[in-house]
C-alpha cells in the first residue's frame, strides 16, 4: 500500500512475523536489504527488499531472535538467541548455511555491538558481558612515512674531511653564521677529526633510529670547534 497524501501513512508493511520483531539490522554491502529476527512465537530471520516490500527469504533459527549485527568485512550475519540456549550464531549469508554457534551466556542475549574495526562483537545479555573475536582479524597498525627531514642527514655518506668542511660552511651560510663578505671560516683540524671519528663510530655501534638524536648533539659540537675571525 502506498500513499502520497498523508505523512502518517505506511508505505509498506512487512507482516510476515507470527510474534513480536526483536531485532532489525541495515545491511552494510546492499543498501535495500533490511534483516528482522522475531521472537519466541516465530523464531525466524527474515530478509527484505525495502523498496518493493517484498520478503526475499526466511530462516527458522530454533530458538527466538534477539538482535542480529552485519559482518562489515564479509558476507556473514550474527544472531543472537534466548531460550533455549542463548547462544550467538554466525550465519553465511545468502546461503544462510550456519559456520559456529558460540556459547557461554546464561541468560537471553538482549543486545551486541561490534567494534570499530569490525572484527570483534560484545554482546550483552541480563548478568553479564562477553567479547567475541569472531569477524575478523585486525589489521596492524602501519607506520606513517617521516616527512621532515633530519639535521646532517647526509653526514653518514661523508667520505672525508673536506667534504665535511663543505658542508659546515654551507651550513653557517644558511644559518647566517658569516657576518660578513671578509670574514673566514678557521677550523681547528685536529679537534674536528677527533670528533668526526667519535660520530661515526657511534653509528657503526648504536641503531639507525638514534642517528637523528646523535646528529643533534654533533651539530652543537661543531658549533664550538667553528672559530670566526674578522
């Protein structure tokens, strides 16, 4: 029945349940196939095609529905039940081929809710709540690539003093260490070779994430060997 007339009037009416609707669930890959479970008088899932109103299947699951939750990552449905067992079920969906029942709940299993990820259900029922890692397995968390870049990040290709000479003075440059067009750079030679050693026999010992922190406290070493005249 449609109607265009009034805002009270239903469109369709899905009727087909023989006692109370318990529970309703979208589904999350058909936007237009709604999932109810009826209860102890039915004891029936049952799929809808909302804009036509018309039933697509129905399953006797044995025992009233509860509440009924989508698989977001698979085509999988979970019910969960009252007496007799108050068990949770995994269904196949279309098939409606049942994979595992899951026990453990003493009374009738009123509600579930399923994680952020998708990949575990906590249901809950009137004395107690469990956890079920049974939709999946998280992904693990990956790494976000480095963006800034790190200070003397070339230093570990220096292949001798020179080259480290070069880089110093490029460096002040953009640091505005050189007052003037007449000031000169004097580097004590001997301290610098020392410390150069020093740094890259730290690296050849300590692990590759610590160069960045060792690289720092290299910078402020220069710093002091670096002697400006005028």
């Amino acid at each position: 029945m449609t109607s265009t007339n009034s805002a009270n009037q239903w469109i369709h009416c899905l009727e087909d349940h023989r006692a109370a609707v318990k529970a309703l669930s979208w589904c999350p890959f058909q936007s237009n196939l709604l999932a109810s479970g009826g209860g102890v008088g039915d004891q029936c899932i049952k799929f809808w095609i909302t804009n036509t109103g018309s039933r697509l299947n129905s399953v006797n699951t044995g025992s009233q529905v509860c509440c009924l939750l989508w698989n977001k990552h698979e085509h999988e449905l979970m019910s969960s039940h009252g007496f007799n067992d108050n068990q949770l079920t995994l269904w196949k969906y279309p098939s409606m081929v049942k994979i595992i029942d899951l026990y453990g709940h003493t009374s009738r299993v009123l509600h579930m809710a399923q994680s952020p990820d998708g990949c575990t259900v906590a249901s809950a029922a009137a004395n107690e709540t469990l956890l079920w890692n049974v939709l999946g397995t998280p992904k693990l968390a990956v790494n976000a690539p480095k963006t800034k870049p790190e200070p003397f990040v070339n230093l570990a290709h220096i292949r001798n003093v020179k080259e480290l000479n070069v880089l110093i003075y490029k460096r002040s440059r953009t640091e505005n260490c050189i007052p003037s067009n007449s000031a000169k750079i004097e580097l004590n030679r001997q301290t610098l070779i020392q410390v150069s050693k020093l740094y890259f026999w730290v690296i050849l010992i300590f692990n590759s994430k610590r160069i960045s922190l060792i690289s720092s406290l290299f910078q402020s070493l220069l710093k002091q060997v670096i002697v400006l005249k005028l």
